[in-house]
C-alpha cells in the first residue's frame, strides 16, 4: 500500500508539471509568435524579399566587397539637407577572371543621431564588368563601382510593405534619399556574379539558384562612408562671471583622423581627436565645457576638419553672454529702546536692486560661531521692508533666481547689516519725608548713590489711590547741583 501511494503521488505530480510545462511553452512560442510578427515587417530579410538562395548555398568568395560610400563630393553636405546619391562598392576580385557582371542586394539602415530613430531600405544594383583581379592596381585587386542605377525600396510603417521609391511623377528614384548628417549601414549583403565561363553574357539578373552552389556570398554588415557633417549645440552660462557655458559638437562622415578647431583662437590641434575616449558613434560627440562670456557676447567659430582628398572643412559658431550682475542692497534702522526688537531691515530705495524669485534672511554667527538661517522673507511692495521686528545682531539676506541657462539658480548675497541694542536705561530717585501734618515739604530728587541715566525729559506722576488711574503731576527736572526734582 505504501510503495502504490509513492507511486500515484510521483504520477500526479509528473502530470502536474507536465501540464504546466505544456501550458508555459504554448505561451512562450505565443509570445514568439506576437514578437515576430510585429518586427516582421521592417526586418524582412533580403533573401525572403529579392528570393534569393539560402546563405549556405552562398559560400563563395571570388568576389567580395570590402567597401561602401555614398557617391558624394567631398563636403557637399549641411546638416539636415536631403540629396540624392548613388553608392560606390570597392569590390574586391580574388581571381584572375574576368566576370561580365556583377549584382548586389541588401538592406539599407539609416539613423538619426538625434532621437536614434531608423528608416529601413532594400537596395538591389548590377555592375557589368569586373575585370580580373591582377588589373586593378590602385587600390590593388579592387574596382570602385558606383551603382547610379539602384533599385531603391523603402519600408512603409503603415501599409507594412517595402515599397519602390519614386519621384513625384512616379517614377522611379535610381539613388539613395540621404539626409546629411544621418549614419548608413548595409546588412545582410547578398552579392552575385557570372560564372567566368559565360563572360558572353553581360546581362545583370539575379542568382542562378539552380546550382548547387550558385555564384554567390553574403556580407553580414557594413558602413556606408558619407561626407562629413558636423553641428554644435549650446548651453548658456549659469550667472555672472561663472565662466561654465559649455558646447557639444557632433560629427560624422568623412575620413578619420579628424581634427579639432575649438573656436578659442588657438587653431587646431595638431593632436587628431581620440574617438575612444568620446560616447560611441558615429555620430561622434565633443563636449567643450568652462567657456567664459562677456556682456557684449563673446563667440567661438568651432571648425572640424577629416582626412579626406581633398579635406573636408565644417564648422559653425556659438556665442555666450555673461547675465547681468546681480545687485542687493540692503537699509536699516536701529532698533529704538533696550529690548524693544523693532529694527527694521529693507531694501535700499536709493540702489537699483535686481530682481529676485525668493529671499533668505540669516544670522552671523557671534564669536566665530555658524551664521543661522532665520527663515524666508519677502520685501514689501511699497516700502521694501523686510522685516521690523529685528533684535541685536548682525544679519544678511541672500537672493535666489533662475540662471540664464535655465537649469541652475543664482545668488546674490547682500552687504551685512548690524542692530545695536540701547543700553538699558536707570532711574533711581530718594525722597524726606514730609516734616509735619500739612507742611507739603517733602522731597523727590535723584539718588546720587545711585548710577542714573541722563534724560532729556522728565515727568513726575502720582499713583491713583485704591486702585485709581495714576495721574500726572507736570514736568519736573532735577537741580543740577542737589538733583532735587520738586519740594
């Protein structure tokens, strides 16, 4: 009974996670299958579109291209342009035949280095006649094709089709759009010739895929070279004097090595730029940081130059403004009375203050000690006050405002104000006694015992009897000699 128990219980639960195993692939191939179709479309390989051989039925390699580059001159491009453009294919032939002619296909991938985004093509041209290797000698062994004649596909995101690129007449388009500035990648390279033993038949076409091992080998991926194209963008500096504007400069194209001119009066570097030390490209990206400005703007002409015959030259230039200074100054009165707090700190109405977005008021630390933040203030509207209820001490505001690049802040800190409590004032009076009933001779007078301070006025008062209001009496002061007040 108990090895049938084991037994049922190993069954269930080989059955269990048979079912679950069952259950989880139908959902992964279903994934697959949703992930494939919605990427289908635009990664159609060259081979399903042209109806090619199979890549291993196309091992040969008599030819092969080693090279790729739009058929532009040099420096023709600006940023953002959109010219057409056949492509030059260095195609490079391992043997001594001759091959009447020569075809290609693959797919056209083109980034655009602002937002990354891509645009996909197919591409198929011919070449009549590749002459035997030993021919060619500058570059040796290679002939620079160039494909004018291009059957051009390009992949429509809506109807999800590759569909022929045509003018506006309808006709079809025999080059490459290019949008200067933009990176090209050739993939999945499909290229075919004659069998050398029918050099009688110069006619392009696709691959002979009766054969068992057609005429044909495949390139997994390559550049397109393009003419160099080279932009900058800026940002401002912060506030004045900080000296931290900053400029990136991105390129691409043309022929390495490339050369820098920063703008700063210096020329350019007789260094080459060190690609491997910049973010991956193309395109490649130079930031140039703690740039000053001046009032009047100060400007950077930037140039980059590549290695190509002739040399290509871009360039553009930036300017930076140094922001107003900023102004906080600062008026005060002293508080009135020993303890009264009532010192008033305001903004001066005889200065031009610049504006601010948000004031802080602080406190300088006594002997050496941290100055202490007393919290936000506001001046006001009419009279600039800041505040009137203001003890002892020495005190500063500092004023916060957005920079002029619109990320940082700017502070201005003001001049220190300093509040004085009066010293605390003494009064100390005598008094002898009346002499006999009704006789009024008594006396009030200043205690000579007694440290007093000097008033410019005094007032005697009587103190209102069971709780009566005091009243006062007059004006009375004290004999300089005797400090008597009255008797």
């Amino acid at each position: 009974m108990k090895e049938f128990t084991i037994n049922k219980k190993r069954f269930l639960e080989n059955l269990f996670f048979k079912c679950i195993r069952a259950k989880f692939l139908r959902i992964i191939i279903f994934g697959i299958f949703l992930f494939s179709t919605n990427t289908f479309a635009q990664t159609q390989t060259v081979r399903d579109f042209f109806s090619l051989p199979a890549p291993a039925r196309c091992t040969s390699n008599d030819l092969d291209i080693i090279s790729a580059d739009l058929d532009l001159p040099t420096c023709v491009c600006t940023d953002g342009q959109t010219i057409t453009a056949g492509l030059t294919l260095g195609i490079r032939n391992n043997t001594e035949s001759k091959r009447a002619s020569f075809s290609f296909w693959a797919q056209l991938t083109v980034t655009n280095p602002g937002d990354n985004s891509k645009e996909f093509y197919m591409l198929e041209g011919c070449e009549n006649e590749i002459l035997p290797g030993n021919d060619y000698i500058d570059p040796p062994r290679i002939k620079l094709a160039t494909f004018s004649n291009l059957l051009v596909y390009k992949y429509n995101s809506t109807s999800g089709k590759y569909e022929l690129v045509t003018d506006s007449n309808n006709v079809p388009i025999p080059e490459i759009p290019y949008i200067c500035g933009t990176s090209l990648e050739l993939t999945n390279i499909y290229q075919g010739w004659t069998d050398a033993s029918k050099n009688d038949n110069r006619q392009c076409g696709g691959i002979d895929a009766s054969k068992i091992n057609p005429k044909c080998g495949i390139i997994p991926v390559l550049g397109v070279g393009v003419g160099l194209s080279a932009g900058s963008e800026s940002t401002d500096i912060s506030c004045n004097g900080a000296g931290d504007g900053s400029m990136k400069i991105t390129f691409s194209g043309g022929k390495a090595p490339y050369y820098l001119d920063s703008g700063d009066g210096n020329g350019y570097s007789s260094t080459p730029i060190d690609l491997t030390t910049l973010p991956p490209g193309p395109p490649y990206e130079i930031t140039l940081s703690n740039l000053q400005g001046s009032n009047l703007g100060t400007t950077y002409n930037w140039k980059i130059k590549d290695s190509s015959d002739p040399i290509c030259e871009k360039g553009d230039s930036e300017t930076f403004t140094d922001p107003a200074a900023l102004s906080l100054t600062l008026k005060s009165t002293d508080i009135s009375c020993n303890g009264a707090g009532d010192g008033i700190i305001a903004l001066d109405d005889t200065a031009t203050n610049s504006s601010f977005d948000s004031y802080k008021l602080y406190k300088v630390g006594e002997n050496g000690g941290d100055d202490t933040e007393v919290g936000s203030v506001s001046p006001d509207a009419t009279t600039g006050v800041f505040k009137s209820d203001m003890g002892a001490g020495s005190y500063y505001i500092i004023g916060t405002v957005a920079s002029g690049n619109g990320v940082d802040t700017c502070t201005k800190k003001s001049d220190t104000e300093t509040f004085t409590d009066p010293a605390a004032l003494s009064l100390t009076l005598k008094s002898t006694d009346i002499s006999c009933n009704g006789a009024g001779d008594g006396i009030i007078a200043l205690d000579d015992t007694a440290t007093n301070s000097s008033f410019d006025s005094y007032k005697l008062y009587k103190v209102g009897e069971n709780g009566g209001d005091d009243t006062e009496v007059g004006s009375v002061s004290p004999d300089a000699t005797t400090g008597v007040f009255k008797s």
